[in-house]
C-alpha cells in the first residue's frame, strides 16, 4: 500500500495497537518445581502419654504436649473454680493421707454435666482420659446420671495457692451389672447353659471371643444382677500412682453417690465398665472380689 508521494504507508497506529496488547493477554508459562517423594514416616508414639501424632506438624506437636503433661502431672484447680465450691461444686473429703511421702489432698464432686467454668475443666479432663484409654466420649445420657470426683493436691511452690487435679473418677447411676467368675466352670451350680459363665467381650451379645486383659481372658456369668452404682472411668496422673489416689476417689463414691446410702463393692454394689490391664488390677483389689461387670 503506498501514499500519495509513491512511498510504502505505515501501518495504523490502531492495529499496531491490538497487537501489542493481544501479546500481553497471553498467559506465561508457569514456572515448574522438582518434587520428591518422602518415604520415612514422622509418626511417633509417646513412650509417656501413648499418643500417636505427626512430629513436625505445629498442632500435633502442640496437642501433644499439652496432652502428655496432663497425662504426666495432672491439671490445674485454679482460683476460678474454687470459687465454685459450695455453689455447684461438693467438698466430700478433707486432709486424705497419699501413701509414701506426707503428703494430704482433698477430693470434691461435681455433676457430670456442670457448666460454665467448671464444666470447660471436666470436658478437658475428660477428653485426657478418653485419649488415655482409646476410649469413646460418654454420651451425654450418661453424663447426666453422672458424677465426677476430683482428687486434689495443693501445689508445692511456695508462690501460689492453687492445686492440682492428680486423679478423677466418674460414677454413674446403673440398674444391672454381670457378676465376674474365674472360668466358666466357676459359675452357679447347675446344667442349665444359661447359669454358665461366658467370656465378656466388646459387643453385647457376642459369645464367641473373650475379652483379653493382659492376656487373659475375663469371664462374667450371663445373668443380669441388681448393681446401683457404675465406673466408667478412672483416671490418675502418672506421677501419683501406687498412692491411694483411685482408692480414695472410689471410697468417696461409694459413700456419697447416694445420699444416706453406702454402697459396698464386696457385695456387688459396684460395677465397672470394660477395664484395662491397671483397671482390672484396681477392681479386683479395691472391690475385694465383689466388684462387676456393666456394658457401657
């Protein structure tokens, strides 16, 4: 195309234009990383709290170690919640005597289903013991026929008055419970397959496989008893153990659960849920070998 003097035109401003800015609309190509494949796992046990978590991951590392000094050394009873006591929170005991060093603690009661600023602390407590055992939360059903008992120790710097929750039990209102027996032989006299003893396990009606305790099995007879009062859990912390702490705490649930009304484990007033190897040792003991059994 040529103007009027015979010389090439140049080329509509317009036009060149649209094609500087159709360049610039094209998409750059992204830049591309090397990626490489992790094969060594950082999941880690605790040998202390047994709680598995990532190593490296901020909130598992955090989570852990919360968790673990609580397994450890228990939880704080601050001034908050001792304000409580006497409005919602039951002194049950004073001055109880721990086995080995000097050393006097206090247990009180609350309801399972407390609010406000004591119930956030026996949530927290709770879900301790529930990562503790690999057990289930408790339905709120149970929490409301439910008390919890709080082993408490004053704390031995010199600078604060607050204490320490060290142990925790909770007992529930039950109706039945099975009787524990050494072997099915050892269950009421008779021929009748229904009198036999049958081995507990993790379902309610299953017969089939025992349920094993430090590799043993415990076998309870079939026959639903009256039982009036259940423990679902127990709990002490790691430092206070072999002290008299779940003795203690079972001790003032059996007097105090039912007003006007103790309970006696050697005669099969007390049942508790699925134990573990240290729980079993502890019923058996505690109970004097009347203790039971109850589905949870």
């Amino acid at each position: 195309m040529f103007n009027e003097r015979g010389r090439p035109a140049k080329k509509p401003r317009v036009a060149l234009a649209k094609k500087q800015s159709s360049q610039k609309s094209q998409p750059s190509k992204p830049v591309l990383t090397q990626m490489f494949l992790a094969t060594a796992t950082s999941l880690r046990t605790c040998p202390s709290c047994q709680l598995s978590y990532t190593r490296g991951a901020p909130d598992d590392e955090t989570l852990h170690k919360s968790h673990c000094a609580r397994v450890k050394s228990g939880m704080e009873w601050g001034k908050e919640e001792a304000r409580f006591e006497g409005k919602g929170v039951q002194v049950v005991k004073e001055r109880v005597l721990l086995k080995g060093k000097q050393e006097r603690g206090r247990i009180v009661a609350v309801r399972a289903d407390i609010g406000g600023k004591v119930g956030a602390k026996l949530t927290t407590m709770l879900d301790t013991i529930n990562r503790n055992l690999s057990s289930p939360d408790l339905p709120q059903s149970v929490l409301s026929a439910s008390k919890a008992y709080f082993f408490l120790l004053p704390s031995t710097s010199p600078t604060t008055t607050r204490e320490k929750i060290v142990g925790c039990v909770i007992a529930q209102r039950i109706s039945t419970a099975m009787a524990i027996v050494r072997s099915p032989s050892d269950s009421t006299a008779g021929s009748d397959p229904s009198s036999q003893g049958i081995p507990k396990d993790n379902t309610a009606d299953s017969e089939e496989a025992p349920l094993c305790v430090d590799g043993h099995a415990l076998y309870c007879s079939p026959k639903q008893l009256p039982t009036l009062l259940g423990i679902p859990r127990v709990f002490v912390a790691a430092t206070y153990r072999r002290r008299g702490v779940a003795s203690a705490l079972l001790d003032a649930a059996t007097e105090t659960f039912l007003h006007g009304c103790k309970l006696d484990p050697a005669n099969g007033d007390v049942a508790f849920s699925q134990p573990t190897g240290d729980g079993r040792g502890l019923m058996e003991h505690w109970g004097r070998g009347g203790a039971r059994i109850y589905q949870e």
